[in-house]
C-alpha cells in the first residue's frame, strides 16, 4: 500500500499523520507539501527590479517547503510508517492539482487530507481531490474539531 499524506506543518496535518500511522504501520508514503510560487503570483511585475528580490524570496520559501516537508516525513518515521518528503512547487496549477499529480505518479493507494472545520479553500481543497483521482481519501479532523463535533458544538474551540 502507497500512501499519500497532504501536510503543511500545522498541528491538524500532524494529527493526520498520527491518525494514519496506527492502522498503516509500515506503509510506503510520501509526505507532500504543496505551495504556489511567489513569483508565478507576481506574473505582472516582469521587467520590474523588484522581481528579482520576489525570486529570492521564492527561493528561500522552496527551502522552507522542503524543510517542512522533511519534518513531516520525519514524523511519519517515527510513527513507524516509510515516509520521504515532497515538496511540490505548483506555479500554474492548485496544491488540489498538484496532490492530484503526486497520487497519480506515485500510484498511492490512500490519500490523507487533515481537515480543520473551516469552510472555503480546505473545503474546496478535499473536494477537489476527492472528486479527481477516484483513490481512497481520508480527511482527519483535527483533535478538537473532532471533539467539538462529538460533544455537539461543531466549529467550537477554533
């Protein structure tokens, strides 16, 4: 089983980690950080001097990516699954195509999205993946959503 585990740092993609660590202990997975360049949201300052700053700055958040997703990939280990980082730089697509792209080419089995009860883009986000690659997805709420949810309280404690 290959799987693929959506990650960008914060406590909720951690907690998908750690929620899918137990039933796949050992499982081949790439953890993925998607993140739109800089310098693609900055098409219209070509010729600009400040544009030459822009893809410096890019540069540096690439670097910051793939740490990321190195100390998610690292967490993943250590929680007995056989992870590698990824960092996708996804200038002309959305982080839902550029997952999409990655569960295509790794051929992954499960795809684990975590979830923080937020309407909007992460809503928009697991749909589009969902509804795009026809693999298993997984969204893991985060621990207090969860909670809040069994307790009643949708959306309470964010």
């Amino acid at each position: 089983m290959s799987i693929l585990i959506a990650y960008d740092g914060s406590p909720d993609a951690r907690h998908a980690i750690e929620k899918t660590a137990r039933p796949f202990p050992g499982a081949s997975t790439v953890v993925l950080y998607a993140r739109q360049p800089l310098e693609s949201l900055a098409a219209h300052l070509e010729g600009h001097p400040a544009l030459e700053d822009l893809r410096d700055l890019d540069a540096r958040t690439l670097d910051a990516s793939e740490q990321v997703a190195a100390e998610g990939a690292e967490r993943a280990r250590a929680l007995g699954l056989k992870a590698e980082p990824r960092a996708a730089s996804v200038p002309e697509e959305t982080a839902a195509e550029a997952i999409v792209d990655v569960v295509e080419e790794i051929d992954a089995s499960l795809i684990v999205l975590g979830s923080r009860g937020r309407r909007g883009l992460s809503t928009l986000l697991s749909a589009r993946v969902m509804h795009s690659t026809g693999k298993w997805t997984q969204i893991i709420p985060s621990g207090p959503l969860a909670a809040a949810r069994r307790n009643g309280r949708a959306g309470a404690g964010r």
